[in-house]
C-alpha cells in the first residue's frame, strides 16, 4: 500500500517564486524609468509618483480592512499599479487627480473584481483612461524646462519632423516614465534576465506594429523609429501588456496577443484623432483575452482536436 500513488487536485506543478518577488522584480525594473522621469521633470514628477504610489496602497489597505479581506499589501501588487499610473502621468498634473485614479484603480477595477487575479484589465492602464476622459485637459497638459509643448508624437501626427535620437534619449516632453527609452530598455532587460516576463508579447507588439505603420504611414525608417521612441510604445510593450493577469497564457495566445496590440495601436495612431493609442489598445485588448485564450488553448494530452 506504500506504493500506491497518491492522487490531488491540480496543479501539481509548482514553482517557488512566489507573488511579493514579481512584484518586486518589476518595481525594480521601472526604476531606471523614474529616476530619469525625475531628473528631468524634477521635484514634482517625485511628488506625482509618491502621492500615486501612496493613494494606492492606501486604498487596498482600507478596502481590505473594511470588508474583513485579508490584508495584500505585502505582495507589491498596489505598489506596481501605483508606479505603473504614476509613471504614466504628465509631470505638472495636479496630484489629486493621479491620488483619485489611484483609488479609481485600486478599488473599482482590481478589489470589487475580488482582488489580484480576478480583474479583467489592467488597473493601472484603466485608471489612466478613466482620467483621461475625466481630465483631458490636465491629462494632456506636458512642459519641458518649464516650458508647455506638444510632444513629438503631436508633431508627427500633423507632419512635422521630429528628433528620433532625442525621443530616443528622453529629452523630450511626455509623460513621467514614458520619455525615455533607453531606462525602459535597461528595465526591460531586467526583466527579462529575471525571466519575469517573455519576449513574446513585445516581440509580436512592436514588429506588427511597426509593420502597421510603415504600410499605412510614411514609407520610411525614421518615421516608423520614432513611432516606436514615442508615446510609452516601449512602457507599455514591456511593462503593461506583459502583466499576468490580463494577458494570455498560451504561448500562441501571446504572439496573437501582441499583434493585436500593435495593428490596434497603429489604427489609433494613424487613423484616430489621437497622436496616443497604447492605452486604449492595451484595455481593449485585455477584453479579448478569454477569446484568445479559447481558440489558442492546446489540446490536452489524450484527447482529438475537434475537426473543423
């Protein structure tokens, strides 16, 4: 009888990292991107990161207390959904509007949903589009060296030329965390080192969506690199679309994933009214998910594929 097996519910499967290090490993990888995002916009993109970060936790916290929950702030997860809004804020907003968008996304789209792992879009991204329709103005408001700008993916929507290498660099006006690409490369790489995330997602994102924009815009280099440089393309590839919970698991369901993003991404950009288009694409795409999902799932070990 000692040699019989014993039989448990799934998964049986299991790994040693646990939520708290995830969470961690991608706060460490943003902060390239926030040191820069406060070099560069000074005291008051520090303030704006502070106050969202807080405004974050906080909620979670009450929430939990409130409703008898056990308490998650230790998993890091608030932490991340703060960095992730705040770094995606214009540096002069006023910071009660990140600190309401920071309740917006703690509360409304990650606790009522039944906490981490049950909401159905990224928090974060829908905090930032719910104050984008709230706030257009203050959303849209950048300044660089105190003085107010459009930023350079602005000019490109009317025409006009752009420095790539700038964007490139991060001396450009923008949003907290989105400017440069070169401290979210070095956090990407991180993450990616820390094998936190895979390159599928960001791969079939920036290909297809630099396909997208060289068929149906400008047939040249420069325009399709500065798309990429531009508008938190890079933030949002490695940082955003990547999250666990509302992208797919399915190696096929990611690549499926991320080209949706990129031909969504490119619609909004060359086609919409908006220089911007990361967000939108990111939450609609969530949606998509459980359909992804379904038509990607493998075929368990055992069993036919149905028979079209």
């Amino acid at each position: 009888m000692n040699h019989l097996l014993n039989v448990s519910s799934s998964p049986h499967a299991r790994s040693s990292v646990l939520t708290r290090n995830l969470m961690w490993d991608v706060v460490i990888a943003m902060i390239p991107a926030s040191v820069f995002g406060v070099y560069q916009f000074g005291w008051k993109a520090l303030l704006v990161l502070i106050a969202t970060v807080a405004s974050c936790v906080l909620s979670e916290y009450v929430f939990e207390r409130v409703t008898g929950r056990p308490i998650t702030i230790s998993d890091g997860s608030a932490v991340v959904t703060g960095m992730i809004l705040g770094l995606n804020m214009p540096p002069e907003i006023p910071v009660w509007i990140p600190v309401l968008g920071g309740v917006f996304a703690i509360v409304i789209v990650k606790q009522l949903y039944g906490g981490l792992g049950q909401n159905f879009m990224n928090p974060a991204l829908a905090a930032r589009c719910f104050l984008l329709i709230s706030f257009a103005n203050q959303m849209s408001s950048f300044t660089l060296d105190g003085v107010s700008t459009a930023t350079p993916l602005s000019f490109l929507k009317k025409g006009e030329s752009v420095d790539v290498a700038a964007m490139f660099i991060g001396k450009i006006p923008g949003t907290i965390g989105e400017v440069s690409v070169v401290a979210l490369l070095i956090g990407a790489a991180y993450l990616l080192a820390k094998k936190v995330i895979t390159i599928r997602i960001p791969a079939a994102y920036l290909l297809s969506f630099a396909v997208f924009v060289f068929i149906f815009g400008q047939h040249n280099l420069t325009y399709v690199l500065a798309h990429l440089c531009g508008g938190g393309l890079i933030f949002g590839a490695f940082f955003m679309a990547t999250d666990y919970v509302t992208s797919p698991i399915t190696p096929r369901g990611q690549i499926l994933f991320g080209i949706l993003l990129g031909v969504l991404t490119g619609l909004f950009r060359i086609f919409g009214g908006s220089a911007e288009g990361v967000s939108y694409a990111i939450i609609i795409s969530n949606l998509l998910v459980p359909l992804i999902e379904k038509v990607t799932l493998p075929v368990a070990f055992g069993k036919e594929a149905k028979k079209s």
